[in-house]
C-alpha cells in the first residue's frame, strides 16, 4: 500500500487530470437505473456513486456495480460538505484512503452542479492506476506470469501441508515408541516439520511477490527483499539440522562429528553472505535516497 500511494504521489497531477476527464464526459446528473448501469459499463474504475444536496444530505441510494444500497439514502453527510474545497469547475478529489467497508484503497470525486447538486463517484485506486499503465497492466503476458505462478506455488504449500503432517506423524510414533526407535522418530518428525516450515515461507513469498500483490511491488531493491527472507528460512532449517547431526552423531559414533561441523561451518558461511547481501542492498537503497 506505501508503494502504491507513492506512485499515486508521483504522477498525482496526471492522475486527477484522467479522474476530471472522466466525469467531465457525463454532463447529467438525474440519474435513473439505466443510466446508472451504463456509467458503471463505461467506467470499470468505478465502485460506487451516490447523489447529494446542497446540504450533505444523500438523496438517492448508493449504487455499486452489483446493485445499490437504500439503506444510505437520507443519510446526513454534512461533514464531507464542510470539509471539500470545489475548483472553479465546480470538481473537487480527495487524497486516497481506504474504505471502511471494503477495505480497498479509493479516491473520490465531487461535482456540485448549478442547481447545488452534488455527484460523489468512488474510484479503485489500483484499478485507476492499472488503466492509467502505472502499474502492472492486465496484459495476456501478466496474466499467464499470475497463473504459472500460483499454480506452483500453491504446490509448494501442498507440499509443505504434506512433510508437515509428515512430521506430526512421525512425532506420534515417537510417543508411542521405546528407546533408540524413540530418537529415530523425533528425528525424522523435527526434519519434516522444519521442512514444512521452510518450504510454507518460500511458496507464501512467491505468492505475495509474484500473484496477490504483484501489481503494487515496485519497489526498487525489492528482489533482495525476497531472498533475504528466503535465505533466513534457509539458515533457519539448516541450523536445526546441524544441530540434530551432532547429537546423532555424538550418540553414535563420535569419530564422524566433522561432518557436523562441515554443516555448521556452511550455515555460517551463509550467514556471513547474508549479512554481505544486507549490506549492499542497504548501500544501494541509501544513494538512490
């Protein structure tokens, strides 16, 4: 959501422009139901839209796409009259904000008429921003990138789901099991689960990089972001299993405890990369600010 107001910010001028154009095409404002369906057809930006006096009172219900709700209407709205300052247009647009009840980001429009009616039009801010090229577009190239993407990674949570009951079974067996068959399963029950653990992040990062939030993650240096988070999954997973190689090996033969160390000294090695990769990316972050 930052980086989308921050794009909003940046091309703030072009956007109102778009917005003023957009309502300036529609000159009435007695609206009925069919010209109300029609002005959602030939707005897809559109959410809802209602109509109000010269005092702030709501005089027809609030129309959505999908139908309207009557509930609204006679609802008094004098603190949005209060607090708008028309152009000498007659259009006035609000900073975005997210709505209350759907929980999207929107930006409003006002146009008081000369006989003192006032249109309020609600727009998706993404979906303005989609059609303006500011964001990612709906090309056939995105869509195809959306799909690929969500089908392996909703694999990779199927998979996670799997060694993780893998590993609760395995625990169960530990329970009901007595000496070193005991250590076999916990064992192998703490090796599927840190799995689990590891693979569930990897496909949730994949998930909201590359398909749920795709089309806001523009910020720049967000790729060291992404494999940061992963590496640290990584690291995490690894140093569990170094540390249940030395005890499986101090239990059985404590000749072999280098290849322990051999894994201990590669997680290091990884979390020295990391912090070297931390560093850089935060280098480069500060000389473009």
């Amino acid at each position: 959501m930052k980086q989308m107001m921050q794009i909003y910010r940046d091309n703030r001028e072009a956007v109102e422009g778009f917005l003023v154009t957009t309502i300036s095409d529609n000159p009435h404002h007695d609206f009925d139901d069919i010209q109300v369906r029609n002005f959602f057809k030939r707005f897809p930006c559109l959410s809802d839209m209602y109509l109000m006096d010269e005092k702030g009172e709501q005089i027809t219900p609030t129309w959505r796409r999908l139908g309207h709700d009557t509930t609204m209407k006679g609802t008094d709205r004098g603190y949005f009259i209060n607090r708008i300052r028309f152009d000498d247009n007659g259009n006035y647009i609000s900073s975005p904000y997210i709505c209350a009840n759907s929980g999207q980001a929107k930006v409003s429009i006002a146009r008081k008429y000369p006989d003192g009616k006032i249109a309020v039009l609600d727009f998706n801010l993404v979906a303005v921003l989609t059609k303006m090229d500011l964001i990612d577009s709906d090309r056939l190239i995105s869509k195809l990138s959306v799909a690929v993407y969500a089908l392996l990674g909703g694999g990779l949570v199927l998979l996670a789901l799997f060694l993780g009951v893998y590993g609760l079974v395995g625990f169960a067996k530990a329970l009901m099991s007595f000496g070193d068959e005991t250590l076999h399963y916990v064992f192998k029950s703490i090796i599927g689960i840190t799995l689990a653990i590891a693979i569930y992040d990897l496909a949730k990062t994949i998930l909201e990089q590359e398909v749920f939030y795709r089309s806001l993650i523009l910020e720049e240096g967000n790729e060291y972001k992404t494999l940061t988070k992963f590496l640290t999954s990584i690291i995490i997973a690894l140093s569990i299993e170094s540390l249940m190689v030395v005890f499986k090996v101090a239990i059985n033969d404590i000749r072999e405890m280098n290849y322990p160390f051999y894994l201990i000294s590669g997680v290091g090695i990884l979390i020295i990369s990391m912090a070297i990769l931390n560093f850089v990316s935060r280098k480069k972050h500060e000389e473009h600010e």
